[in-house]
C-alpha cells in the first residue's frame, strides 16, 4: 500500500509518538496510519531507536526489594489473554483492536447531508472521530483552533491543498481554511483526531458545532 501512500506523518509528529506524549486521539490515528504505511514505519523505528540508545545512556534506578519476585507473581495471576482471529477489513489493526470489531460494528451518527461520525472514546485532551463522507459530498468549509489529523480509510478526498487517498494523512493547522469534498466513486471514510474545535464560516455548523462536538 506504502506505493500509493503520497501523504505522511511529520517528523515532529513520529517524534512525539515515539515519545509518548501525544494525546490519545492523536495515538491511535498515527498508529493507525503507521499501520498502513511502511515508510512512515521505517521513520518511526529510526526515532524508536534514537530514544531506545538515549535512555540506555542513562543512569539505571535502584529497585525495590522483592520488585521482580511481585511482577512475575502479577503476571502469572493474570493468566495468558488469548487474541481472537481478526478478519481483514476496511479498518486498520490499531483501529480494530480499538473499537472491538470492523466497520459494521461502529455505531454511526447523523450530523447532516448524508456525512455520518462515530467519536471514539479517548482522553480529553483530543477527539477522535470516524467520518462517513458519501461519494461527491463536502464537509462544511472550516479553518482550525489546533492541529487535526485526517486519515483516509475507504475511498479519498480532496481539497484545496491536495487530493488524498487511502493510506495518506493530511495534517491541518491554525494557517489551513479548507472545504474537503469525497470523490465521486466509493464513499469516503476517515479517522480524524483534533485536539481544539474546527473554526466554522456557515452559520448552520456553528450552531450545530456544540451538539456535535466538532
């Protein structure tokens, strides 16, 4: 898939999910596209190892007595999880193992002109949502508070920056004003992760804005 992949995560993006320390919302969209991506992999293995050589150079902390005897005890208290096989679907592992199943098992919602949205249930410091965009149907022109994250799940998109397709990730921020429209042909489906609301022009989605959580 990586072959027809043209839009990929930023440096400082990997970086902070090497890290740890993006929020939720943003965790699960870049590891959902880094799934699909083997470029953005080889990037994020590259800084994986940098901070892997970083804390190796750190000094060790004493632990506990009897610290390890307690881990193995938890460990074997909780037994072994066995994974259920997972049939290959539109959604990509991360989001899979996220949401508990594929696309027939998200829980869609309304929110005008045939655009649906499921919000996933992350921490409070970013919203992650699944979008349900029909083929030739426009999300309402929109600028932005922070960053949003948009990965292309099922058909594409495009704007006024470029077109994106299956696999690709389009980083928005404060500088981006965009409308997107869904392609003629398949319908559209994205994971989009923002971590302020979207800064609307019509009047309608501003005042749809609240009860939609945009």
């Amino acid at each position: 898939m990586t072959k027809t992949i043209q839009h990929h995560l930023t440096d400082g993006l990997l970086m902070a999910y090497s890290a740890g320390t993006l929020p939720e919302a943003f965790n699960l969209t870049v590891a959902a596209h880094v799934s699909m991506c083997d470029t953005c992999r080889a990037r994020l293995g590259a800084f994986d190892s940098v901070g892997g050589a970083l804390m190796s150079a750190q000094d060790s902390a004493p632990m506990a007595a009897g610290s390890l005897r307690a881990c193995l005890a938890a460990a074997k208290a909780g037994g072994r999880a066995e994974a259920a096989p997972r049939k290959r679907g539109v959604l990509p592992a991360p989001l899979i193992s996220y949401i508990g199943g594929d696309l027939d098992d998200v829980k869609w919602r309304p929110v005008g002109m045939g655009v649906r949205q499921a919000i996933l249930p992350t921490d409070k410091r970013a919203t992650a949502r699944l979008l349900y965009i029909p083929a030739g149907a426009a999300v309402p022109d929109h600028g932005h508070r922070g960053t949003e994250l948009t990965l292309v799940l099922q058909g594409s998109f495009a704007d006024e920056t470029a077109r994106f397709a299956k696999g690709d990730i389009e980083v928005a921020d404060e500088d981006m004003h965009h409308t997107p429209i869904a392609d003629i042909g398949d319908d559209c489906i994205c994971l989009a992760a923002t971590d302020a609301p979207l800064r609307f022009r019509g009047l309608i989605p501003r005042i749809a804005q609240p009860f939609l959580r945009i």
